[in-house]
C-alpha cells in the first residue's frame, strides 16, 4: 500500500462491504423463499410475495451499487486525496433511503417491484396507499442523492489530480497522439467513465422519481408513460451496469499482486472504455423491444448496441485476465479465486443478454425467466463475487503468508459456483420453456425446476454466509487490535 499516493480509507470501505455482505446474505434468504414459495415448498401470500420481490430487487440492485461504490472508492484513493466526510455523509443518505423502502414495503405494503415504473407506484388497486409509495420514491430520491454526492467526492479530486476528465480518461493518450507512459491508470480511467456515465442516470431517474412524485401527491399532474419508461429504464439500466463497472477495479488493483505484472492503461484499453461510457448509455432500449409505440430507430440503435457492448468486456477485461494469469504461475487464495471467477461470470452473462436483445427472441422470451437467468449471472457470478473477493482481500490484508486455500476456504468456493451456476441455469432453462416471471403461484408442471432453484440457491446461500462470517471475524479482530494499540 505505501507504494501509492494516498493511504485507502479502510475503516470506512470495511464498515460498508460489512452492510454490504449482510444485506446479500438477507436478500439471498428472500429469494430463497420466493423461489421455494413457486415450487410449493411453502405457502407465501401473493401480496407478501410481491412485497418480497421488491424489497429483493430493490436490495440487490442497491447492495451491488453500494459494494461497487466502496470498491471503486477504496482504489481511487491510492491516487488522489478523497475526503471522508463526504463518504459518511453518502453512507448517511444511503442508509436513510433504505430505511425508508422497507417501511414502504413492509409497513405500507408497497409491492409494485424495484423499477418503480409509472403509473403503478399510483394504481394499486388497494393493495397499498399513497403514503406507501411515495416514501419508496423518497427513499430511492435519498439514495440518489447520497449517490450524487458520491461522484461529486470522487469527481473532483480526479479532476483536479489529471487535469479534467478528458485527461483521465486518457483520450490525451488514445486520440491526441501523447506516450502511453502519459497515460492514467486503469482505475482512474474506469473511475472517470463511471462518475460520467452513472452520474447522468441517476439525474434521470431522479427526475422521474419526482415527476411520479408530484403525480402520486396531485393526480391531476400530467406524465407521458412512454417518456418515463425511456427514463426509468435509462437509470435502471445504467445503475445496475455502473455497479460492476466500479466494482471491477478490484480485479485491476489486487491481480497484479498475485501476477506481478501491472495492469496498465494502454492505447486500447482506453478506447475501450470510451465505448463503454457511450454503450452502457445507449443499450437501454432492448428493454423496450415490446413497446411497439416506441421509434422505430431507438429499438434498432439499442439492438445495435447490445450485440456490440459485449466486445469491450470480451476483448478487454476477460481477454486481458487471461494473458495476466496465462505464465505466471500465481498462488491461489480465497480471493483471487473469487475475483477471475467474477470476471468469468460477468463474460457468461452477458450472452443470455445479447440473446435476450434480438427482436425475434425477445418477443417470445423478454417476460420470461429467461431475463432474471441473466442478470442473476452478472450479480451472483459477477458483481457480488467481486464483492466477495474483494472482502477476502481485505481480510488477507499484507499477511502473505495467508496467500492459500484451506480446505475449507475450497469447500465454500465449490459449493459457491455449483449453487449460483445451477441456480442460474435454471432460470435459463425455465425461460426457455415460456415459465413466467414475476408470478407468486406456479403451475404443478413448473414446480419442479422451482424445487431444483431452490436447492441451489440454498448451496449459495450457504457460501456467500461463510464468505460475510470470515470476513467479520477478521473485521473484529482488526479493530479489536486497533483499539488495543490506540
């Protein structure tokens, strides 16, 4: 750590991947039930199932940002001065928006699902009050903000460390002909396209959070539906990608330890990642392929895009992981197992998605189980194993002589892959065979698949608990320690 400029805030990083993986580990448990409720292992109310699943969305969706947030925080300061005031007070407004989603769902029953997409939040049937759906938009406002102040805190230092945010991204490098020693590192490069990127969608979401807020306080307040569904899958779409995209400098900073060989920012990798800036902004309309009132050249452009936002993952990420472990002979541990299994994970996700984007298969398939199949590969096979990675490389910390698999260490590992792998084949599977999603009573011929999810999402449950515990233990012990020398 002392070869870098700035000193992590560690306190700070450990506190939230803490929240972080205690809050995976309880939206895992309210999968868990959602999926044995459809298989008839146990009887779950369908008003209560839809309150679960969108305290399960809306909690893993958030949990991802706030991992990949805190991840992405901790590297960019080994570069430049971050203030930690500013982090507390992003953790503070965090914490404030979920509390006030779980009083909506739980207390006011809100169950319209995580996307919050107009005009449901208002047409409940009677299922919840306005009240109830208002607070989960003031709760997602508060994160929004919180999320706001966060590229702020990270903005700006980076900003005034290299010059503006042309130069951090390294176009002085790809296109104005400068050496590539010139060039910033990966880090700052995915940091800055990042801080643009999700910065641009939040500000759209909250947007449409406070146009359906004012509609849900004055009725009468008029709100094109088709505007705000572009808006709300704008942010959706742009949020969850940004997660693993901050999430992923993990595997630029802690695999070079294992390899010794840097991960540098050459002329491709930084045009890559301007694609990535521009793609992650325009895929967004594959969500869309069934609205047949939207233009004509919106759905063709974000088909377009979708078959093309694989490429920089592919040719970058995964590519590039494999020519720095092909050779060198690395040790492997805990961590550095999790952090090549997320990247694996996030390429093997991405093809269901591409599949997902052609027209002709997304008519038959989109409303289908076939879409969680995919994005619970980029979270469980992605996001979240960099997140689990990334807690096992802290908990390391500098004892090299760590740098090992225990026997046990390989048991939760193996029970981690096979359970997430199945669980997520299943939902492929189920997608396939036209099995609906987002419905609380499943036929009887559907119930077996449900059944087997069930069992694999019980194994991944089980390992993603072992990962938190281990990391907790070393957690108290460090500020144990702490506290002793103090």
């Amino acid at each position: 750590m002392s070869n870098f400029k700035h000193e992590p805030h560690d306190a700070a990083v450990k506190f939230t991947m803490l929240i972080a993986g205690a809050v995976f580990i309880l939206m895992m448990a309210l999968g868990l039930i959602m999926r044995a409720a459809q298989g008839g292992l146990i009887s779950l109310d369908s008003a209560l199932f839809y309150q679960i699943l969108t305290a399960h969305g809306a909690g893993m969706v958030g949990t991802a940002a706030l991992s990949g947030a805190a991840i992405m925080w901790y590297f960019v300061g080994r570069y430049v001065q971050l203030s930690a005031n500013l982090y507390w007070a992003f953790i503070g407004l965090f914490l404030l928006g979920v509390v006030f989603v779980l009083v909506a769902i739980f207390v006011g029953q809100y169950g319209a699902a995580w996307t919050f997409l107009f005009p449901l939040p208002a047409l409940s049937g009677g299922a919840w009050d306005a009240w109830a759906a208002a607070l989960f938009i003031l709760g997602y406002t508060s994160i929004g903000v919180g999320f706001l102040l966060y590229y702020l805190a990270i903005g700006y230092p980076i900003i005034k460390a290299y010059g503006g945010l042309s130069r951090s991204l390294g176009w002085h490098v790809a296109f104005g002909g400068a050496d590539a020693a010139e060039a910033p590192p990966p880090t700052i490069v995915a940091a800055s396209a990042v801080t643009i990127f999700n910065t641009l969608g939040i500000v759209v979401g909250a947007a449409v959070l406070i146009a359906s807020l004012v509609n849900l306080l004055i009725p009468d307040f008029a709100v094109d539906a088709l505007l705000a569904k572009n808006m709300t899958y704008f942010f959706g779409h742009v949020l969850i990608n940004a997660s693993i995209y901050m999430a992923v400098t993990a595997v630029y900073e802690i695999i070079p330890e294992y390899t010794g060989r840097p991960w540098k920012s050459s002329r491709i990798f930084i045009v890559v990642w301007t694609c990535v800036l521009f793609f992650v902004m325009a895929v967004y309309p594959h969500h869309l392929l069934q609205d047949t009132v939207m233009p004509a050249w919106a759905l063709i452009a974000g088909q377009i895009f979708s078959y093309m936002s694989g490429i920089p993952l592919l040719a970058v990420t995964a590519y590039a992981l494999c020519v720095y472990l092909y050779g060198s002979k690395m040790k492997w541990d805990l961590a550095s197992a999790l952090l090549v299994l997320s990247v694996a994970g996030w390429s093997v996700g991405s093809v269901p998605a591409v599949i997902d984007a052609m027209v002709s298969v997304n008519k038959i398939m989109h409303n289908t189980q076939w879409v969680p199949g995919h994005f619970h590969i980029y979270l469980l096979l992605g996001e979240v194993a960099m997140a689990f990675g990334f807690m096992a490389w802290l908990a390391r910390g500098q004892r090299t002589a760590d740098q090992h698999m225990t026997g046990l260490d390989k048991a939760a590992f193996g029970t981690y892959v096979l359970g997430a792998a199945g669980f997520t084949i299943v939902f492929l599977i189920s997608g396939a065979m036209s099995i609906p999603r987002r419905w609380a009573v499943h036929l009887p011929e559907w119930q077996f698949q449900d059944q087997i999810a069930t069992f694999f999402g019980l194994l991944t449950l089980i390992a993603a608990t072992f990962f938190v515990v281990k990391f907790l233990g070393v957690f108290e012990k460090t500020e144990r320690d702490r506290v002793q020398k103090a």
